[in-house]
C-alpha cells in the first residue's frame, strides 16, 4: 500500500495523496502521504459533505422532526418556490419532497455545471450560496419531472441545508457541530466560513493550483467541510454502523440510479454506489466522491473502509484504482 500512494502521486497532475484504510475487525488499519501532503493535514472533502447533511437529516427523522416524503412547500414561501421547477409549462416547484432532493432526482437544476464551474476553474474566486444559486436555477431549464430521472445538482443539498436550518432553527455550522462534530469527539472538521483560513491544502485543477476560499466558504451544506483522513474515517464508521441514527435506515437509502456526471456511479438516496466490477455492478462500494478529489466508501464484501484525497478535480480515478487494488489484494 506504501507503493500505491507512491505510484498515485506519480501520475499526472496528483501532486498529494493521503490514502486511510481501515477493517472493520480492525485487523487492518493503514495511513499514508505522499507529494506536497500529510496524514494529517486537513482539506476540503467538498461533496463528501453531502454524507454529513444526510446524517443530519436522518437524525431529524429518528427524532420525527420530519418525513422524507414532506414536500418543499412545508419548509419554503411561495416566494422562494415559484418558478424553481417550471417543466413544460407546468411549475413543480411545491411538488417535490425532502427524498427527491436526497436522491437527486427532484429535477432541480445544477448551478454549478453551468457557468459557475467555467469562472471558478478561470480562477474567478467568488460566492455562491442559496439565493444566489435559486436565482441561477431558475433562469435554467429542467430535464423532467420531479421523480421521473435522475440528474446530480448540487442546488438540491442547498436546499436541504436550508430545511435544516429551519426545523432547528440553528445555522448549518451550529448543526453539523453539535450533531456530528462534538459526538464523534472531531477535533480538526469544521465547515469552512472564513475566506482567510488558510488551514485547509489548496487542490489542483489539472496542473493549476486552484485557491477559491471566497467560493468554498459559501457553499455549506452542498461541499464546504474540511476534514483529515483520519476523522473522515471516524465518521464514515459512525455512519455505516448507526451510530448517528438507526442503522436500519441505511438500507432505505439503496435505491441505486445510474448517473453519468460528474462521473459514472450510481446515486441512491443521500449516498454512493461506486462499482469496481461489471460482473458485480451494483455491490460496490457505497459512500460520496469529493470534486477535490476527496473520498470516504465502505466496501461490505470486504468490510473494508476508505477515506483520503488525491486532491485534484479530477483525481477520482487514481483513488478509485488505489481501492480497487486494496480491495482485489484482500479478495
């Protein structure tokens, strides 16, 4: 395992590596850096975030503060939901659910895969944010109806945060830390809101470093945390094991669709599937790709668990392949 950090930071463009891997019998427990970071040096997980915000709302669940099949029109004005989802004349907008939102497949535009993400790889560092980004989706087309598909949209977990923040009447920050955070005794996770920390690594854009604080301290609940390996590890544990809220509930989430962008995966209701085999494609491996290159999966066939970064954009292949040579290895 030493000679595939080794080997990824070798390939073009990864400039840093950190790869954790740990069993769940705690047989094998394994961390290691290469290039320009540490084991123990913090960054951004981006959309493995994604994973934080539905542990929170599964919590909200547990505690029966919400259902998954609650509409938007509980937790938004008329205001906010008109003309959000507007498919061939007709607007959905108050239509869609909490689970649609999870699940991705409400339908809702993605800001980010319009201009958003050309200016922020220019190196146009700017805020985002919820009503900057309903503002944009709602000059954008949806594909289909609410339910109908499935399409990737960041703009979905923009919501959620929001639905968050108005059942417990805290701020997102306040939520992830007394929720996830203080319970998992995490030391160096935060949500990242101070455009002049430096704490976090810079990632790479192919061979450009890419230094956007301003933009990765408005986006929140849809990719703003920064975390180590290491606690990246504590937690992906806590949520596969229902720690942080009733362990049957993980199997609900396994409603896998196909998605083709921002990679080739399967999407199921807050969660991954990642394949690493054609003969066996939807027993993968199951938790949330980073577009910095971070990542946290669990694989069940071998009670493996992964966490780390190659902290580059598009850096998911060589951490798909060091896993996928681990879990071959251990096979």
């Amino acid at each position: 395992m030493d000679e595939l950090v080794e080997e990824a930071v070798s390939k073009k463009n990864i400039f840093g590596t950190v790869f954790n891997v740990e069993s769940g019998d705690h047989s094998l427990s394994y961390i290691s850096a290469a290039g320009n970071l540490t084991t123990d040096q913090p960054y951004f997980i981006a959309s493995v975030t994604k994973l934080y915000v539905t542990t929170v709302i599964l919590k909200l669940r547990s505690e029966n503060r919400l259902n998954l099949q609650d509409n938007l029109s509980h937790y938004f004005s008329d205001d906010i939901l008109h003309g959000l989802h507007l498919f061939k004349g007709k607007d959905y907008s108050k239509e869609i659910t909490i689970k649609h939102l999870m699940s991705n497949t409400s339908g809702i535009p993605d800001y980010f895969s319009s201009t958003a993400t050309k200016e922020l790889l220019a190196g146009n560092d700017q805020s985002w944010g919820f009503e900057r980004e309903l503002a944009a989706v709602k000059q954008m087309k949806p594909k289909f109806a609410p339910g109908q598909k499935v399409q990737y949209s960041d703009t979905n977990f923009q919501l959620l945060g929001k639905i968050i923040e108005t059942i417990t009447n805290k701020d997102i920050h306040t939520v992830f830390k007394e929720f996830i955070f203080d319970e998992l005794q995490l030391e160096n996770t935060y949500l990242y809101e101070d455009a002049n920390d430096t704490r976090p690594s810079d990632f790479y854009y192919k061979e450009k470093k890419m230094h956007l604080p301003i933009y990765m301290s408005s986006i929140g609940p849809e990719g703003g945390i920064v975390s180590t390996a290491k606690e990246s590890m504590i937690f992906l544990k806590a949520f596969i094991n229902g720690r942080l809220f009733p362990k049957e509930y993980l199997d609900e989430l396994k409603e896998w669709k196909f998605i083709f962008l921002p990679g080739t995966f399967f999407y199921g209701v807050g969660i991954a599937n990642q394949p690493i085999s054609i003969k066996d494609f939807k027993n993968g491996m199951i938790g949330h790709w980073g577009q910095t290159g971070s990542f946290a999966f669990y694989h069940p066939k071998t009670d493996l668990y992964f966490t780390g970064t190659t902290n580059q954009f598009w850096g998911q292949r060589v951490a798909a392949q060091m896993m996928m040579k681990v879990i071959k290895h251990v096979k």
